[in-house]
C-alpha cells in the first residue's frame, strides 16, 4: 500500500501543491486546469511550469501569454533518457509536486517515473483499459462501442496504465461522427481533470494495487 505523502489542504496551512503540466499540442486541458485555479475551484493548487516538447504547440504560446513560466524541450530526434533529464532538471528546479501529462504525447522514460511515483498524472480520451495509444476516440468510434468517455490515472512505466483515479462516461449517440464524439469527450476532460486534482490534492486517498481508494472508505 502506497500511502500518499502530501495533503495541500489550504486550510491546514500547507503550501500549494505545485503542477508541472507536461503538453505537445492544444493545452485545452492545461487551460482548464488554469481555468480552474483561477476561479477557486482547485484552491491549495498552483502551476509551476508549463512545459512543451514540440515548439509550436499553441498550449506553450498560451501559457506564456498568462505569464506563467514556460520551457520548451524539443524532443524530436533526441534519445528519450537524455531529453526526460533535461526535463526533471527543469521540473525540480520549478519545485515540482506532482506532474500533469495534458496532451503530452511522449512515453515517459523510466527514470522521470521513477523520479515522481505515484506523483505524475495522465488524461486520456477513452474509458481504460479500452483504446490505449493514439487517436484513442477515433477507436472508439470505429469499434461502435455505445460508451465512450476519458479517464485520468497515475502514470507507470507502462503506457496509459497506471492506477485509476477517476472516469467520466458518455453515451455514443445516432448522430455522432469520430469529430463530435471527441469534442465531448473533450468536454468531459476539462471537467475530469479538475475534479482528479482536487481529490489528488486533497492527500486523503491510498492507493492498493491499482486501486485509488478514498481515506475513511472501503475498510
Ligand atoms: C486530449 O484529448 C487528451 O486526452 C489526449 O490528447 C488531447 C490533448 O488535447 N491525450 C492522449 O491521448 C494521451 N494518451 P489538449 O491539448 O487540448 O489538452
């Protein structure tokens, strides 16, 4: 059993817990996040860092238009080991808690696992175990599952695998194409990443095998 080490209840007067948000594209989810800290629905909670592994990503453009600190690591053509050290150098000295994956599209080496257990989450866009890997939606759509939705889970060395922390479910519905199924999908990320910090955040949870089991329940 896995006990968290953290709990950035504001109230209890610890400091904010610091992300470190990881993203190669879009950074909708990153903007959500931001979103939420911004209008105290995330309170104990502060981004650190914002960093990208693809230059043009318009989620780095937007972080830095919020002033927040941005680095750019360009990962392409670089062995994996090599750029993720890069990368935790940046991570530690921004003082980063807990890492967020946002669109970050990159297999974490083992070292960046090991270097934050239990303390790196990942948003994907379909209801794990089913469709890992990319263009996860798309899947979906394509196997005519009548379910579909995202999920947010602890990072392991294994890709889109690690502990549950929460779901989001959706109906497939008679008029949707692979585009609008994503878009709601997408809807249910921005909503699904706050509410997995927040219980992330709160420290009051274990984590048994691959469960995330709440403090208090399930004894
Ligand atoms: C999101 O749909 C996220 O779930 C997905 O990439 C998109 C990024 O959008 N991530 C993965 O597929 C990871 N396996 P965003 O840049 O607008 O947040």
């Amino acid at each position: 059993m896995n006990e968290p080490e953290f709990n950035h209840d504001l109230a209890e007067g610890r400091p904010p817990l610091r992300l470190g948000i990881l993203l190669s594209g879009r950074g909708s989810n990153f903007l959500a996040i931001a979103d939420s800290i911004r209008t105290g629905r995330l309170p104990g909670v502060e981004i650190a860092l914002v960093i990208s592994n693809v230059a043009d990503a318009p989620g780095l453009t937007a972080a830095k238009d919020l002033g927040l600190p941005a680095a750019l690591y360009v990962s392409k053509g670089r062995p994996r080991a090599e750029h993720d050290a890069d990368v935790l150098g940046c991570l530690k000295e921004h003082h980063v808690d807990l890492i967020c994956l946002a669109g970050y599209m990159r297999l974490l080496s083992p070292g960046l696992v090991a270097a934050f257990p239990n303390r790196i989450v990942n948003i994907h866009p379909s209801l794990l175990p089913a469709f890992p890997g990319l263009e996860a939606q798309e899947q979906a759509f394509a196997y005519g599952v009548k379910i579909a939705g995202c999920t947010v889970h602890f990072v392991d060395d294994e890709l889109d695998h690690g502990a549950i922390i929460l779901q989001r479910a959706i109906s497939v519905l008679e008029s949707d194409d692979a585009h609008s199924l994503a878009e709601r999908i997408l809807h249910e990320e921005h909503i699904a990443y706050t509410e997995a910090l927040r219980m992330v955040a709160s420290g009051q949870y274990e984590i048994r095998g691959r469960r995330y089991v709440k403090r208090n329940q399930g004894r």
